[in-house]
C-alpha cells in the first residue's frame, strides 16, 4: 500500500524497540507516562514467542517507522471470533498525514479475510481527535458499557 510513499508491513522482531517506544510516546500523550512496564523482552516474547498473543502492523515513511497497529484475537459469548484493537500509534510528527486510517483500513482487511465478526477497541473520553478519527470512520462509540479491569504485579 502506498500513499505519500507509505508501505504498510506485518510488525517483525527488529520492530520491537520502535514498537517500544511508540507505546512509550503513547502513554505520554494519554498522561500516564510511568505506567508501561512491557520491555523489549516481554514484547518480543508476547508478539513472537511459541505462544504469541498478538500481532501488528507497521507504516514506514522513507524506510522509517511512522505507525502501527496493535491487535489481537478475541471471542464474543454472541457473535464469536472477534478482533481487539489494541492500539493504533502514530508518531506526533507523522499525525493527520493518512497514516492512521490507512492502519484501520488495513487492520479492517484483515478482520475481513479472517471472517471475523468484529473489530473493537477503546478510546479515552477526552480524546477527542481520535473520537473524531474513528467516527469518519463509521465507527460505533458505544457510551453504554464500562470498563473493568483487577490488575496483577
């Protein structure tokens, strides 16, 4: 896929420490700057080892990391195989050039050809650039259900 001279990718292990930092740089913007505890080693052991739990894609600009895509599988007690966003990152210095709806195009491909019957993920209520993002994008925002979480050390 190429759009201003962006190549879409499947994430690799030499991606990782990008993918490290993109987290990082996320949970900054969304002021939690401290609380990433994955490393390079947990994400390399998670996203590659003999029982990976997720994938993700990458959007290179100029041979360079710009973006990626996060996800996972998931099940619906309704509607069955279903895919989990995790997270889409984009660096703050390639934002609102494309990048992150050719991600969600991409990830919305996938979830297709793997017959899923949905593809859901989370946005924090404050963040309205990316409530914006995902409502031109047909998203639905569901204000309905919350969300619950116990926490392990």
């Amino acid at each position: 896929m190429n759009k201003n001279n962006i190549q879409l990718r499947k994430g690799t292990p030499s991606d990782i420490p990008e993918l490290l930092n993109l987290i990082k740089e996320l949970a900054a913007y969304e002021k939690e700057p401290d609380a990433v505890i994955v490393t390079e080693e947990i994400l390399l052991e998670d996203g590659f080892g003999e029982n990976s739990i997720f994938d993700f894609i990458v959007a290179e600009k100029d041979e360079k990391v710009a973006g990626i895509a996060l996800y996972y599988s998931k099940y619906s007690t309704w509607k069955g195989r279903c895919l989990y966003l995790e997270d889409i990152i984009v660096k703050e210095s390639e934002r609102m050039n494309g990048i992150g709806s050719l991600l969600l195009k991409e990830l919305i491909a996938i979830a297709d050809k793997a017959g899923v019957k949905r593809l859901e993920w989370q946005v924090l209520d404050w963040n309205e650039p990316a409530i914006n993002f995902y409502k031109k994008h047909k998203a639905i925002i569901d204000g309905e259900w919350l969300n619950c979480k116990v926490e392990f050390e």
